[in-house]
C-alpha cells in the first residue's frame, strides 16, 4: 500500500512550495514521489502535478456559473469533488500501487476543515484505496529561512518549538495588541501575568490566556522546523515523518524488538531548535559566506579531481543520483554536494527491508 502525506495550514504557509521541494528531495534520494493537487484555487503550482483537481473542476468556472465568492467556490469544488471521486480513484491508479509516495496538497480554508465534511469524507475514501494517512500529525514552522525579518524575537527559536511555559507570552501579546491604544489598564485587568500597572490591557487578554492554558494542559503541540531549500533541513524533515507515518519500519505489520531499535537510531534525532537559530538568525551571514566557498571550492574539484580521486571513484561502485541532483543558489554555482543526499539515499536502502518480521504460526 502506498504512504502519502496530506500537507495542510492555512494560505500563504508554504503548502506548495513544501510539496516542490520535497518532491525533488525524494528524487534526490531515489525516492518515487508524486504530488495531487486538491486545491481547485491553486492555479500557479511550482511542481508538475500528478494529478490535478483543476482537471475536473476549476474556481472561475464555478464561481461563474453559481454566483459565488473564492471561499465559496473552493466548498462548492470539493463537493463536486466527491460527488465524483471515481475520477480520483481512477487518476490515482496510474501512480505505483506499492512504491509511489504522494503528497496530497490541500486547499488552506480552515472551513474546510471545521464546518465541513466533503475533504474529510474523501481522505476516509482514499484510505479504503489503501494510502497510509490516518496516523500522526506533524507540526512544521515553515519558511524558517525568513527568521531574519524578525530580528527582535522575545525569546530563543527553541521556546516556539518546544512550546512550553506559555504564560511568558502573555504580556508581550498584550502589548502587541495594544500597540497605539493609550491610557491606563482598564477594570478587570489580568492579574496573573507580569505587565506593567499602567499598560492597557488588550480586550483579548482572556482569550489569550484560555487558549495558553488548553495548549499547555495536553502538551501536545510542538514544531519541527524547515528551511525548503537547505538539504540538512529537508533531510531531518523527511526522517522525522518517516517515522512518524512508519516508512522507516517497512511495509509489514506487526511489532517486535525492529520497532525500538528503528526509533532509537541516532540518525532519527531531530535537528535541535538551537541550532538552527544558529544557522538562520546569530551567523546566517557568516555560515552563508562560509557555505559559498565550500560549493566553489566543490565544484572546482568536481571539474578537476585529484588523480587518487578520480582512481576511488572508478572503483567504487556507486549509483548516480539521478533526480534533479543540482539546484542554483543564485549565485552563479550549483550544489554539487551529495554527501547529505548519499548518507539519506543508504539510510533508505537499509530501511527499504527492515520491516518488522513476524513469526505465523
């Protein structure tokens, strides 16, 4: 049975540009993927899709033919969606029944979620197709790439991610929202939260803390974090889902000693919170300096290897990586380093048959 992913969050979150990027990753790694687009709004696709909703139906012509709105159109276009999901079913066969891996790229109206069931009723269709999707939920900050437009961040990377002791944010947030507001704190001001006696108190404060106290009741949100163009980034991403959806497990199901001994790998630890405020926010600057040399440097060696290394390199037996292994980094080289792309490419092969054994009797 194939895996798949359903990439959801709101517009604007980098849906689409997650589903690119890890499409050429997992080519990378000679991984077959392909991405669905299920967004019938979503007209300017980075990627090439597999298949594509807008194939059956499409936001201008319903938004023309029934008088309605773009949110409107897209819960109109679902509906339609499902009332004909044979067409889906029939377009998803000609993907790899076993070794495909599919990103399902979802439209970002939260209604569609929340006050509707046509999304929902054809993910619980495509499961009795077969796809792995029902499981775990990961929470990915996106576009980390971009933490430098916000330089005077309250706290360290890792308070996001880790999300714990929430009641620091209270004041800040009060203050965000009360930016421009003048005057003294008003009656019944939060007492709980450290704020200053003659700030005005954000007419949100009592929502603010409920929703910190929910979160911090279940202890359940947490965040990985993905800069879409950066290998190591996409690498730890994609380590993290396997084992979260059980890719990395294999394709059999059952349970013994194989299940720990995958998850305590050391290749299965994420990448630390710190270290990518490192590397995006304390020295981007100096770590990207550091970064072009090492690609010029790279590529001069792959135009000109030493002898012993044009010797090591007949003689080992070693596949090309054949998807898409260069991307431009926009200044005038290309990424030749495939170090990364190799130690993910050998993972797999290691986990393509460490499935858990089980013993019938």
């Amino acid at each position: 049975m194939p895996f798949a992913q359903l990439v959801i969050g709101p517009p604007g979150s980098g849906k689409s540009t997650y589903c690119d990027g890890m499409q050429q990753f997992m080519g990378a790694v000679e991984r077959k993927c392909s991405v669905v687009n299920l967004d019938p709004a979503n007209d300017h696709t980075s990627y090439q899709p597999a298949v594509d909703v807008r194939d059956l139906v499409t936001i201008d012509e319903i938004m023309q033919q029934e008088d309605l709105g773009p949110n409107g159109g897209v819960l109109f276009a679902l509906e339609e969606l499902e009332q004909n999901f044979d067409w889906l079913a029939e377009s998803l066969k000609g993907l790899g029944v076993v070794d495909d891996y599919v990103l399902f790229d979802c439209p970002g109206q939260v209604e569609l979620f929340t006050h509707h069931g046509s999304l929902r009723n054809i993910f619980y269709r495509l499961q009795k197709l077969g796809y792995r999707m029902e499981f775990p939920s990961l929470n990915v900050l996106t576009k980390i790439d971009n933490l430098r437009n916000y330089p005077n961040l309250p706290f360290n990377l890792d308070y996001y991610t880790e999300v714990q002791d929430l009641q620091y944010l209270l004041p800040h947030l009060n203050r965000e929202q009360t930016s421009g507001i003048p005057g003294p704190t008003t009656a019944g001001a939060n007492k709980d939260v450290d704020m200053d006696d003659e700030e005005p108190t954000s007419k949100f404060s009592a929502l603010n803390k409920a929703i910190i106290e929910l979160v911090e009741e279940f202890a359940l949100v947490g965040f990985e974090t993905l800069a879409v163009e950066d290998k190591k980034s996409m690498m730890t991403l994609l380590r993290a889902i396997d084992r979260a959806g059980g890719y990395a497990l294999g394709g059999i199901d059952g349970a013994n000693e194989t299940v720990w001994q995958m998850a305590m790998r050391q290749d299965g630890v994420t990448m630390d919170a710190r270290d990518v405020q490192e590397r995006w926010l304390d020295r981007r600057d100096e770590l990207d300096e550091e970064e072009r040399k090492a690609w010029a440097e790279e590529s001069k060696e792959m135009k000109d290897p030493p002898e012993a290394t044009r010797q090591a390199q007949t003689s080992r037996a070693r596949p090309d990586v054949k998807a898409n292994p260069t991307q431009s980094r926009g200044d005038g080289t290309e990424d030749e380093d495939m170090d990364d792309l190799e130690e993910m490419r050998q993972f797999m092969e290691k986990t393509k048959d460490a499935g858990v054994n089980i013993v019938r009797k």
